[in-house]
C-alpha cells in the first residue's frame, strides 16, 4: 500500500502544476522605454514635408557618416556599357512649398518658348488626403496657369495620360475615367465633360515596360521582370543594355530619347537611384542627376545643348550638358 502511495503522489503534483500553469492569469510584459513613448496619433503629429536644404543637409550628414555608404553600382549587370562621368549642370526651374510634383510634359504651342505641363500633389491642411494642381508654365519659369484638381487621384500621373490634340490637352483625373478633362493652351482654361465622344488614348505603344522612339525605329524594353534592359531595332537586332539578378540596385522608371535617338535617359527608384544617359552609339552610361529622389525624365534641346528636365520633390529642376 506504501508503495502503491509512493507511485501516485508524484503523478497527483504534476497534474496539480498542470493545472495551475494553465489557470495562471496571463502576465502582459510590461512596455519597453521605446514602446512607453510611442503615441498612436504621432503620425499625425508629423511633419513630412522636407525643404530642398534640409534634404541636402541629411543627404549630407549622411554622406559624412563612416557606416553608410552609396550603393555601387556592380560592373556585371551592365553590358557592352562603360560607366562615364560628364560635366552637367543643375538649377531649379518651378518650386512650390507643400507640393510633391508627379509628372512634366513638354507641350507644343504658337510660343517661341517651350512650353510644358506639370501634375504635383499637396496635403490639405496636414491631413492624409491629397490632391493635385495642374500647372501650365514655359522654360522661363513663367506660370500661365494654376488649377486645382479636387477629384483627382494617382492614376493622374499614369504616363498614357495627357495628349495633345490641336490647341488642347486631354487627360482623365482618375482611375474610373468617367469625365474627360480639356485644358485650353490659349485661354488657359480647363473644362469637364462627359466622355461622350468616348475619346480613346493611343496607347497600343505604351504597354508597360516598353518605350519606342520617337521615330518608332527604336524601343527600349524591360524584360525578365524588370532585370534587364533591352534595346531593339526595326532590323531585328537586339541589344542587351543592363542584366542582373534582382538586387534592388537597378529598377527602371520612366525613360526619354534624345532627338536624333542616339542616345536615352531613364529614372531609378533602386538603391542607386538618380537619372542615367545611356549613348548607344558611343557605348557609355552616365549618371547625370545624382539626386535619390529625382524621376521623370523629359529631353529638350536647347539651343543645341542637351537639356533634361525632371521632378524632384517640390521642383522641376533642369540639367544640362556642359561643354567639355
């Protein structure tokens, strides 16, 4: 019988301390300092908008600290392509407090001044939900017009938007595109309608990934997921540009051909981000805008100069080659 004792009293303790381990009032881990100071309505509190000096100023502290350092490029992923540096230079041409720009055009009018067309975003009032003005403003800085587009959203800067049709320009504000806007290049007005002429986009050249020439001689295309950017020609043949395994250091935007075609010019979102000029016909790529937040490349010759305009933060800023 004491044996018989001896065999259950331990079995009894385990399912006593069974049941109190399971029975046990949950203990919540006390917070962390980091955690004792996190707010859920911070972000609100939160001023995300950033000066092009205090931009620059991170961009430099950055730069001065010992444990960062800029992405390099890896020589592997381009082919046939020497890595140059030429001489441009950069200034700012439309700049606007509070205002993100999304998009730029060039635009063609009467005007012996080129003219172009800007799409940016701002926050109203600090609050989450944005919306969009419509600038109309030349090489010279000069805004013809300002307009607010209180319906908008994203798919605005969709690059298949905005044509040009005689003294007008075409455009849909949103994804839905129920109502057809027009905006008069001479009278510097914007008018809705509804699309009843049901005007269709020319857009069986813009699928996503491929840019043609302007001449349609050439074409620009990502294939493989975006890993490697290709060059074609009407004959047939093909040019392999950039090749690599997905690093996130090249991720290819939105790209601009040079006049004659024998060169191009495309936006980085990766993490060696900023505006390239590939020249086709001397083999190069230069890195011509250093800038990390810089996309939306537009060509221009000016006065025989290669001018490349862009969005960066709150500008439209321009560089151009200088002479060597």
């Amino acid at each position: 019988m004491i044996l018989n004792q001896s065999k259950t009293l331990p079995i009894i303790a385990l399912c006593l301390l069974f049941y109190c381990c399971n029975n046990e009032p949950q203990k919540v881990d006390e917070p962390s300092a980091n955690q004792q100071d996190y707010n859920s309505n911070k972000w609100d509190e939160m001023d995300w908008e950033q000066t092009e000096e205090e931009y620059q100023e991170s961009l430099t502290e950055r730069e001065n600290e010992s444990v960062w350092e800029y992405p390099k490029i890896l020589s592997s992923s381009l082919r046939n392509l020497q890595l140059v540096q030429n001489p441009w230079e950069e200034s700012s041409l439309l700049c606007a407090e509070d205002e993100g720009f999304l998009l730029i055009k060039l635009v063609e009018t009467e005007d012996t001044i080129q003219n172009l067309i800007a799409i940016s975003s701002f926050e109203r009032g600090g609050s989450a939900s944005d919306g969009f003005y419509f600038y109309h403003f030349d090489l010279n800085g000069k805004i013809y017009s300002k307009h607010l587009l209180d319906d908008g959203d994203y798919h605005i800067q969709d690059r298949k938007n905005f044509e040009q049709l005689n003294n007008e320009i075409l455009f849909y504000v949103n994804k839905d595109q129920e109502d057809l806007y027009k905006y008069d290049l001479r009278k510097h007005i914007i008018s809705k309608t509804l699309n009843n002429e049901v005007y269709e986009f020319d857009d069986s050249s813009l699928a996503y990934g491929t840019y043609p020439s302007p001449s349609k001689n050439k074409m620009v295309e990502l294939v493989n997921n975006g890993t490697t950017l290709l060059c074609s020609t009407k004959n047939g043949s093909t040019d392999t540009l950039i090749s690599q395994e997905y690093t996130g250091n090249w991720s290819f935007g939105e790209v601009t051909w040079s006049r004659d075609e024998s060169k191009f010019y495309f936006d980085n979102s990766g993490a060696v981000a900023c505006i390239w000029e590939i020249n086709l016909l001397a083999k190069t790529i230069d890195k011509i805008v250093p800038e990390h937040h810089a996309h939306s490349p537009v060509f221009y010759l000016d006065e025989n100069t290669r001018t490349v305009l862009f969005c960066e933060n709150n500008c439209v800023k321009i560089t151009r080659e200088l002479e060597q």
